[in-house]
C-alpha cells in the first residue's frame, strides 16, 4: 500500500503538465483538457446526446476511441446512425491508432457494397483491419520487429435502422442500462463477450481450437495467460501470435515460442450481437477494461442514471479514479499529481464513451444534424515527457526512500535500434550479465527517431543510449564496459594483466576494422577487407586457451561479432567473397559464438542483413572489379 507520507515523496518528484480545467482546445467548449484527462461533456449524435473521456496512465496514451455519426457509408443517401469504437491497445499504441485510422472507414467500404449495415459488414471491416495491420508489420519488420509484438484489444457499437450491433474482440465491454418498469430501476445489461484467458469458456474455446497443445493456456502468476504470454484471445495485431513468420528473430526472445505454430494463435473475428431498440433502452456504456477494473456494471449503470447527462463519462472516470486511489490507500488529489507512466501502477488508460438512446430520435429516419467525428484523447500533452534519468533526479536529489512500487517506475532504460550493430554490442552484454529484468529495452525507429529522444536523453541522437544513476551514457565501447563495472554479473573482462592490455588494444582497433570493411564494400575493392580479416585471423591466433580473442569469452567478441554477422553473408552473397576460408581460426570462432545464447537472441536475418547494407551504400556508384582472386560486380 502506499501511504500518505510516500505520497508527499512522489508528488514532489513527479509533475504533470495541467492545462485549467475550464479552458477550451478550440473549435467545441466541450472538448477539453485536465492534466492527464481529456473530455469532451457533450454532444449530439443520430440517437440523442454523448458523452466521451479518456485518461492517460501509460507513457504513451494506449486506448484509443471514436464516435462517427452520420452516413454510415460512403453514398449520400446510405443508412446513417451512430458508430462507437473503443480500442484498447497492449505493448504500445500502434496497433489502436491504426484501427481508429481505419476500422471506420472500412465498415463504410463494406456498408456501401452491401448497401446496408449487417453483422457480415462488421465482421469484413475487422478483419480487412487485421489484414492491413498485418501487412504493415511485414512491410516494417526490418526496422520495426517489436510492431509484431503489438495488439489491440477492439469494441465496437453501432446504431443504424433502430438496430443496434455489438462487436468485440478483447475485453472491453458494453453494457446497456434498461429500465424495469416492474421495479422502477435502471438495470445493467452486458452486451458484449469478453475474449480475456481469465475465463473459463475461453479458456474452453481455446482447447477446443488447439487440441493438440496443453500448453495453449498457462496459468502464470496466479494469472491464465495464452500461451504464458497475453491474457486476451482476440485481437487486431499481435502479429507474433498469428503468423509463424513474426515469431523469430529480431523480435525479443520473451515474445518468441520454442515451437512453431501451424495455425493462429490468437483471431480477429468479433463476437457480434444484433438486437432492436426498445423505448426501454436508456443509455450504452462503452469502455476499456480500465474502468471495469474498478466498476462493476451496475455501478456504472447507477452514476449515469442519477447524475446529469452533461460531463457523465468524466463522472465515470473520476469514481473509477477514486477507487484506484482507495486500493492504494491514497487521495484523489494525491493519484492525479502522479505523472503518466509512473500512473499506470496504480490505473490503466481509461476511456469511456456514453451514448443516451432518445427512441424518438432512432426511430427517424432522417438525421437533421451535423455530421460528427471524433477521437478521443487526441491532444499533444504540453508537459515534455520526462526520461528515467530526470526522474530518478528528482527524486533521488531529495534523499528520500522511495518503496518498490515507484522504483519499479524508474527500471534502466536502454536505446536501441534492432538493426544497428553497434546497440547489438550494448543489448548482448545485457545478456551475458543477466540484466534483462534491470535494464528495459527501448526500440528506436532510426528513420523515425522521437523528438523528445533528441531533446531529452541525447542531443547526438544517436543509439545506443543508457539512462542509468541520473546520467545518460552513450558510445557502444564505453557502454559495454560501463555495463560490465557498474552492474552484478559475470565479469566479461579477463584478470590476467596481459590479457587486459591486448584487450584494449583489440577494443580500440574495432572502429578501423569496420572501416575498413565498409570501404571495400563501398569502392567493390576487397583490398582492405581481406587485410582486416587477416588481422582477426592472427588476433585469434595470439591465445591458444580457448576459441575466443583473449581465449576466454570478453567483450572484445561482444564488440566484433555484430559487424562480423554482417559482413560475412553480405560478401560472401554479394561479393562472392567467403571471409572464413584460409582462416581456420576466424571459422572455429564463428562457430563457437553461435552457440552463445545470449548473442543468438540479437541475431538478424541474414537476408534482412543483406537488403539493409544494401539500402545503406545504394546512393554509392558501384564499380565492377575483375581479377583472378575476385569477380565483383555490385548492382
């Protein structure tokens, strides 16, 4: 629990950025800002009034939503109503952004085909959805292998014709508040089917589709997980778990099964419901698992019954809040001065999105209105994000003692770029130390690097960066050796002084090896290539007590080995020059680090190897060079 003396300790450490809660973002007075809270109080759509908010606890804002109203297909004169999507993503926000970009537009795509709203309408949109997020993972798998690790939990409502459809595929809800005139009371009436492992039917569903493998759900931590890994059953993405393709290197080895599957994992087809509208039927609740975490049905169902219409998602969100406060032994007041990320200990991104249901108005076949769009919580927070490293500043410049909880928080975080060899380098000693729960790998795109990465962690903007001990350290030489100093674990430095000083030697010669490899590919000249292998040759040849450069495995192989995977199927393929013949102790070498598991998990495709260096020396004019050692021609 956290007491009220601790809170006084993060509430000074960590600030969110606050705009005034009365202040308007332009365009709609409804549609506002509070810290990490985004709302809009307000509005009208086909079949009455809504009601949208969101709040953000992770880094970066995971759910995403959506309300159209209006045609619900691309012709004029199509059926209109009202469209509602909640999209809860997990492992980060791709995947629910691109289903808020283009779920909708795809209902509209087969709405106009069909030349109506229907169940199979619904069902085609979700998994044209899942095709294009998929194909975007392929496209992007080189530079972006951890886009196949990311998911999207997806509900959708929509009322057209005094119909109303309900799909879900993940473990949002929906829930309908009715009122018995029997007993005068607004009763809660869930309408969706939740995919989520915790379940026993799911859990039933899923042997039944994978028969032949016990181990289809695993009960992990006291938690029932898919394959030890997610706890939801359906979803748009997680692209590791449906396509075999995806489920290898470079992706990180925790989301990589030993097996290979046959057939998908996880599914994309939504559970859908149709059923008419009735005078009786009040008002939807649409919202992620964030605040069914802390509401129940009818709880919800109750606040929005007796409360007033304007500002009652913020209301839901706000009691959700205040129940999260309260497991913790904490204030509202408190919960809110915590900043995102720090945030997601306590709470998840809530969204909520309520629709009152006037049955005068569904039943019209007509909308006089405006048409309406609207995405939740698409807003550039004024607040910078802030590193580990200045949080780790603030609060530790104060001297006090923070419990596990926050520290948890403050994990090391390592940049890297899956592809660059040089954060290889970084991301292997890691390994070899055992660190992985210590120090949290942070992907970078190096065609799309943040801004904030830049202006907050490394002005070069360079990878690989360590945020550790309120400093940001940098240069893969003096990483590799900061992590094998600074961190617990096997020493990957010899103690035999001659050892050490041949070592740095070899440390220091590593950049002109790389040089002068890259120039022979560079100029099709295998002169200097063939003169750097001869030195790795001979360097190997200096110690005679094991395979490796000082005879023990160090961080001198560390520092080679990922130029060397490089190298050698670029030119042998390319330049048809195979770099381990003649050179007995190149290949033994070789060999050897391919039985290290800690190096096995950062190695790159081969293929991906190759059409990277290529892309990389493709605005170079490359010359054809013939002799009786080497025929190259480079394209």
């Amino acid at each position: 629990m956290v007491t009220a003396t601790l809170m006084k300790i993060v509430s000074s450490c960590f600030k969110p950025s606050v705009e005034e809660e009365n202040s308007s973002r332009g365009g709609d007075a409804n549609d506002r800002v509070d810290g990490l809270l985004w709302y809009k109080d307000s509005g009208r759509h086909v079949g009455g009034d809504f009601s949208m908010a969101v709040v953000q606890a992770n880094n970066l804002l995971e759910d995403q939503s959506q309300l159209e109203s209006g045609p619900m297909g691309s012709i004029e004169s199509g059926p209109r109503g009202t469209f509602v999507g909640i999209y809860d993503g997990h492992g980060g926000p791709e995947a629910a952004r691109f289903v808020n970009d283009h779920l909708f537009k795809n209902i509209k795509k087969f709405t106009s085909e069909n030349q109506a709203m229907s169940a199979d309408v619904i069902n085609k949109a979700f998994l044209a959805t899942e095709e294009e997020f998929l194909s975007l993972v392929k496209k992007q798998w080189l530079t972006k292998p951890l886009l196949a690790s990311v998911g999207a939990c997806c509900l959708v409502g929509i009322i057209c014709s005094g119909l109303l459809y309900i799909a879900n595929a993940g473990d949002s809800r929906a829930v309908l508040g009715r009122l018995e005139k029997a007993v005068k009371q607004v009763k809660a009436v869930q309408l969706s089917v939740e995919h989520n492992a915790s379940y026993e039917s799911v859990r039933e569903e899923l042997h039944l589709l994978h028969p032949d493998d016990p181990q289809i759900v695993v009960l992990k931590h006291n938690v029932w997980r898919v394959k030890g890994l997610i706890q939801v059953s359906r979803s748009i993405g997680d692209a590791y778990l449906k396509r075999v393709e995806f489920n290898r290197e470079p992706l990180l080895p925790k989301f990589r099964l030993p097996e290979p599957f046959h057939k998908p994992i996880l599914r994309a087809e939504p559970t859908i419901l149709v059923q008419k509208l009735f005078p009786e039927d009040k008002f939807l609740i649409f919202a992620s698992d964030g605040l069914w975490e802390h509401l129940t049905n009818q709880q919800a169902v109750d606040i929005v019954h007796s409360c007033p219409r304007n500002g009652i998602a913020r209301k839901l969100v706000k009691v959700a809040l205040r129940e999260a406060a309260k497991k913790r032994e904490m204030r509202y007041s408190d919960l809110k001065k915590i900043d995102r990320g720090v945030r997601r200990h306590f709470h998840d991104d809530i969204t909520v999105v309520v629709l009152f249901l006037d049955s005068h108005l569904i039943s019209r076949s007509f909308w006089r209105g405006p048409y309406i769009s609207i995405k939740g919580g698409q807003m550039t927070w004024k607040g910078a994000r802030v590193g580990t490293a200045q949080i780790q500043a603030n609060c530790f410049g104060r001297r006090k003692t923070i419990t596990t909880l926050v520290l948890a928080a403050m994990a090391t975080g390592l940049y890297i770029a899956y592809i660059c060899p040089y954060a290889q380098r970084v991301w292997i000693t890691r390994n070899c130390k055992g660190l992985q729960e210590n120090i949290e790998l942070i992907p970078l795109d190096l065609q799309d690097r943040p801004a904030w990465y830049k202006e907050k962690v490394l002005s070069s903007n360079k990878v690989p960066a360590l945020e550790h001990n309120n400093q940001v350290v940098a240069e893969s030489l003096d990483l590799i050796k900061y992590l094998d100093t600074h961190f617990e674990g096997p020493s990957l430095s010899p103690d035999d002084p001659a050892k050490r000083e041949y070592a740095e030697e070899l440390l220091s010669h590593s950049d002109s090896f790389n040089k002068s490899v890259f120039t022979s590919i560079k100029l099709g000249d295998l002169k200097e290539a063939v003169s750097a292998f001869d030195y790795i040759e001979t360097a190997l040849s200096k110690f005679e007590d094991g395979p490796f450069f000082l005879g023990q495995f160090s961080l001198v192989d560390i520092a080679y080995v990922p130029f060397i995977e490089r190298f050698q199927p670029f030119l042998l393929e390319v330049m048809k020059y195979n770099i381990t013949e003649s050179r007995p102790k190149l290949k033994a070498w070789i060999e050897e680090m391919g039985k290290i598991e800690s190096y096995k998990q950062t190695r790159s495709d081969p293929k991906e190897i190759i059409a990277s260096i290529k892309r990389r020396f493709s605005t170079y004019c490359y010359r054809a060079v013939c002799s009786t050692s080497s025929a190259v021609v480079l394209w």
